[in-house]
C-alpha cells in the first residue's frame, strides 16, 4: 500500500530496517484505517511509557491552539496524538483549518472532522505541530522516519511558529544517531547514492519490512533513502552539500525552523527554545 511507511519507522542504526510502530501489520490493509481504529476504539488501550510521552506531548500543545488558527499538521506518531486531539477539540467546537504534510494524516484529520485546506497561493500557517526524529539544543531536527520530509518542510517554511512535539528519547547532544532521511527521484538513485558516500555517508534505499526487493515510496512516488553519518557536527554545511546533488528531492535536516519544543523530561512536559533553559509547560498559557 502506498501509504504503509506511515506505521513503519527506521529504526536508528540499523541499516534503514524499519519495525511497526503498531505490531505486525499486514501490508494488504489500509493503515490509516487501522491506526483510526486504534484512536476510537471505545476500549482504552494501554499505550507504552514511550506512546504516553507522545501523547502528552501532544495535550501541552493542543492547549495552545486558538480559535481561527490554521494549522500545519504533522506526520508520524506524535503528531497523530495530537490530530486526534485537535479533533476532539474541534468537535468541541474549536474552529481551525488546517493542511496536513501527509496523506495518511490527512486522511486521519479528516475522518475527525478537522477542516482541511488544498495547497494554495499565498497560503501560510500559524502554527505548525509535527514530531521530530531527533532534535539537539539548537533546535536542529532530523526528520523523515515516516517519509514525509518534503510535505513537512513545505508547510513548515510556511509557517509563521513550528512547534515540535516529542518523547524523551529524541533529544540528543549532536544529530545523527537516526539516519539521514532523503526523498530521491527514482531516476537518479544510483547517483545520489555515490554521492552520498562521497560525503561520508553510508546510504540504504528504504524498502518495505517483509519485502527488501521493493521499495517504499513517499507521498509523491519518489524513493527515500535513509544515510547513515555518525554524528553531525556541521549540519548546516551537510544541508549545503546535499543540496547540490541532483536527484536529491529534500533532506530530513530541519534548520532555523523550529521556535519551540515541547519535550518529556522526567515524565514532565518541558519547553525547549533555541538555546535556552528547559522551562516547564504549564508556565505558558499562550505559545512559548
Ligand atoms: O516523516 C515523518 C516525520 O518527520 C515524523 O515527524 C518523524 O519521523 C517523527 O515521527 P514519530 O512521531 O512517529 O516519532
């Protein structure tokens, strides 16, 4: 299905060998509708220490949407807490618009009622919630695990504040422990892939769990490739580089768009700032 990646996830340093993130899920079945399943079910289902970080991750930001807002809606499983959140509240009557980086979330979105906006001229967002697979003390992100790198980074330069919502285990000293998510155009790979090593990168073409002879595809049919670094001391000057390859569709390094973070830290929701001292979130009534 075109759609799978949206359960899958790379699992850092292992070669781009992805895992459900919501058990063995059989690649014949929708997983949007699975994952909806999961979120209405009447019966609560105990989630992990690390699904409950996500998920009140995702309540400290839901509190600082406001009426009239429009939205940029993230991908992946922090970013569906919050969705599913949103929507309560906008079936509470909370009134927003939004415009989801993925088709998976906007499938999410809209089957909770959330208004959704078609890319446009001159659109631009308030705010912007999304997850990160890694973030550093400047707010440096590393994101893609879920293939929707190039939709997030179009609405997120889009967007007037981008708040990243996230568990505890993302924050790291220095990016590259997760590997670098590229989307490539299918034409170009074996190219993008030597230039990769070029840089001193050791790049997997991402493939489904059960089948490694076939490819995942990102939301606009191009192949995504996960590059492993080591650590990433200059990631501004990798951005650069890896910019001038051709074939190269978007890179997951997220830089200077970030304000905000909201971070579990000792089972406390935290605000991280570019810089900045960890504050406590229930210290801010408005966004940080
Ligand atoms: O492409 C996916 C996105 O960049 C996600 O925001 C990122 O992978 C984090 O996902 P999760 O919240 O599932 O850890």
């Amino acid at each position: 299905m075109e759609q799978e990646w949206a359960l899958h996830k790379i699992t850092p340093g292992c070669g781009g060998g992805r895992v459900p993130s919501q058990g063995q899920i059989g690649r014949n079945i929708a997983p949007v509708f699975i994952f909806s399943a999961l979120l209405t079910m009447s019966a609560p289902l105990a989630l992990s220490p690390q699904e409950l970080e996500k998920q009140q991750a995702a309540a400290a930001a839901v509190r600082w949407v406001r009426d009239g807002m429009v939205l940029g809606l993230g991908t992946g499983t922090t970013s569906a807490h919050f969705i599913k959140q949103l929507g309560e509240r906008v079936q509470a009557g909370l009134k927003v618009q939004g415009t989801a980086t993925s088709l998976a979330s906007e499938a999410l979105a809209r089957q909770l009622g959330i208004p959704l906006l078609e890319p446009r001229r001159g659109l631009t967002f308030d705010l912007a919630v999304d997850g990160a697979d890694e973030l550093d003390g400047q707010l440096r992100l590393i994101k893609g695990g879920g293939g929707a790198l190039l939709r997030e980074k179009t609405i997120e330069t889009a967007s007037r504040y981008l708040l990243v919502i996230a568990d505890s285990s993302k924050v790291v000293p220095v990016l590259g422990r997760f590997p670098l998510p590229l989307e490539v155009v299918p034409f170009a790979l074996p190219w993008v892939l030597d230039a990769v090593e070029k840089l001193g990168g050791a790049p997997v073409l991402r493939t489904h769990k059960d089948d490694s002879a076939s490819p995942v595809y990102s939301d606009q049919r191009n192949f995504l490739v996960d590059c492993h670094f080591g650590q990433i001391p200059d990631a501004e000057g990798l951005a650069v580089r890896l910019k001038t390859i051709p074939g190269i569709v978007e890179h997951g390094l997220f830089m200077g768009l970030a304000k905000a973070a909201v971070v579990i830290q000792g089972g406390v929701a935290q605000v991280l700032k570019p810089g900045e001292a960890a504050r406590p979130a229930a210290e801010f009534d408005e966004l940080p």
